[in-house]
C-alpha cells in the first residue's frame, strides 16, 4: 500500500508543479508573444542614408 501512495504523491507533486509554472501567464491574461520579422531596410533607403552622411560629412571638413 506504501507503493500505491508514493505514486499517488509523486502525481500530485508533478500536477502540481505543471499548473504553478503556467499561473503567471494565466493571471496575466498575456498571449505568448509572437517572434517578429526581422528589420530590414531596402537598398535604395540604404543609398540614401549613405548619400545623407556623405554629404554631412563633406560640410564638417569645409
């Protein structure tokens, strides 16, 4: 009978320990956060800005 009841704790220990490391998003109210696509710049924004600094820095050394 001590067998059974170990099982049974051991169980119950791991139910347990499932439903307290899901709590916190469960009274947050929060969905799992999506991954986001990466950040990427064309080539013309990419000229562009380039073209920008060039010209900034031709009117620092003037």
């Amino acid at each position: 009978m001590s067998e059974f009841f170990g099982v049974k704790t051991l169980f119950a220990g791991l139910v347990a320990s499932a439903l307290l490391a899901a709590l916190p998003r469960v009274v947050s109210g929060q969905q799992p956060v999506a991954k986001a696509a990466p950040v990427r710049g064309s080539i013309v924004e990419d000229r562009a800005a380039k073209k920008l600094i060039e010209a900034g820095e031709s009117r620092f050394e003037a």
